[in-house]
C-alpha cells in the first residue's frame, strides 16, 4: 500500500510539473505580454498571438473606386513609418523579443516579424521604425501599433507619433497585350525601355508622381504612391493611352497544298 501510495504521488508531481512547464511560457519570464488596454490584446512578447475572435481577414475593406473597365488595381504592400520618440537599445530588443534578428555587420536595425498582419519592421536605435508587407493602411497602422506596444513591454517608453504612409504598391492585369515599343517612341520623355536589360518598361507618371512597370502581357505594377487615391488616379490616366497601344494578335491559317486539299 505504501508502495502504491508512492506511485501516485509521484506521477501527480510529473504531471504538475510538466503542465507548469507547459504554460509558464506565457504566464512568466521576460516574454510576459499584458493585454491592449481594449485595443489589440496580444499573449507575448514578439510572438504575434492576437485575440482567437480578431482576424485580420475581416477586416472592413477600404472603399476603392470602380473603374468603367471593371479593373481596379490591388494594394500588395503599404510601407509606413513612425516615430517612437525614444532611443532602443537595439541588442536588448533582439535578445528578449522573439521573431526579432540584430547584425549590426549587415545592417544597422533590428528586424522584427508579426504574422497577423504579416509584417516586418526594421527598428532603428534613433526610435524610428518602418514597417512593410500591409495589405492596407489600416493594417499597417495595426502592425506599428504592436510592434510599439512590443517594445513598451521590453521596457522603453515609447510613444505613436507621425504615423505617415511613404509608399503604396498595387497591380493589376489589363487582359490584353501592349506594343512597348510603340508606347515607349510615342512617350519618349516618360519612358524608359531597354528589353536586353528587362523586360518591363518604366513610365514615369508626373501627376500623380507613380512609377508604373508595364509589362508586353498586359500586367502593371503601380509604386511610390501615398495613398490608394493617387494609385487609382495613375491607373486611370494610364489606361485610355495603353488602350491606343494594344497589340492585335493575328492568327496565321498554314497553308495547304492542292495535293493534300485533294486528298
């Protein structure tokens, strides 16, 4: 009996033990991560646990204009910065934060990861930090958020100042081919094209000041816009040029010769 008694005894230690192990990962330690005050509750540090009920898919689109061709361009990656207002011991930040790398040999920032929104933020020691790879503004203002709420925890107190869009990226597919030769004569002065070098060819927009590549395929990626509305408005003042410039497919019927027609 006392043998049997042991028995027990023991293994409810074993199993106490291993399901202490199991959650003092996020219930203790430097990685412990309290809630958003109501905001964006996250578990821990570096980790991009969020609230089980928030997902960033539903989150409300942005009203997008519709264009009469029925084509609009999609956002595929918002690039914002803002200013933390304090300095970051960068080593400190990739030491206690997970998803977070520092190699000052390569570059002078720390770069740390988020998966929802799936973002990256390089960090820098002056409290400055950009954040890339939002679908939207509204994501890319969440993501800043975190990654400032991140570093409070660490430790530093920062502050969300001068939040501002640097640039949008968007493409689209126009469903038909274009002369980027033709494009690239008629529009000299906005164009550049060398084919042996890459295929796609650079037009430069004046207003709105966007960079468009264009492709013989019919497919545009639009760059260096600072909100949706300047990336619609270059799409639209592209597109009735790009109509003038479609190239005709032509399909060519073989020949055949007398011998096989009467055959």
């Amino acid at each position: 009996k006392l043998l049997i008694l042991i028995t027990k005894l023991t293994k409810k230690y074993l199993f106490n033990k291993k399901h202490s192990l199991k959650t003092s990962r996020y219930m203790s330690g430097p990685h412990i991560l309290e809630g958003w005050n109501g905001d964006i509750p996250v578990a821990a540090v570096g980790d991009v646990v969020v609230n089980p009920s928030w997902n960033a898919a539903e989150e409300p689109a942005q009203h997008q204009p519709r264009h009469p061709s029925g084509i609009t361009p999609i956002l595929h990656n918002v690039v914002a910065t803002v200013n933390l207002d304090c300095q970051i011991d960068l080593k400190t930040v990739a030491l206690k934060a997970r998803n977070a790398e520092y190699n000052p040999k390569r570059f002078a920032a720390t770069i740390m990861r988020l998966q929802e929104p799936k973002t990256t933020a390089l960090i820098f020691h002056s409290g400055k930090m950009v954040c890339t790879g939002a679908k939207s503004e509204a994501l890319a203002r969440v993501a800043t958020r975190k990654f400032a709420k991140i570093l409070q925890k660490l430790g530093f107190p920062t502050q969300f100042k001068e939040f501002q869009v640097q640039n949008m990226t968007g493409c689209c597919d126009l469903g038909f081919p274009i002369r980027l030769e033709g494009l690239a004569f008629a529009h000299s002065q906005f164009c550049q094209y060398e084919p042996e070098i890459f295929p796609g060819l650079n037009f430069r927009m004046l207003s709105p000041k966007v960079v468009l590549l264009i492709f013989v395929s019919g497919k545009i990626v639009l760059t260096g816009a600072k909100d949706f509305g300047q990336l619609y408005q270059a799409f639209e003042n592209i597109y009735p040029v790009l109509c003038n410039f479609k190239k005709v497919v032509v399909e060519k019927s073989i020949p055949t010769s007398e011998n096989e027609e009467e055959g």
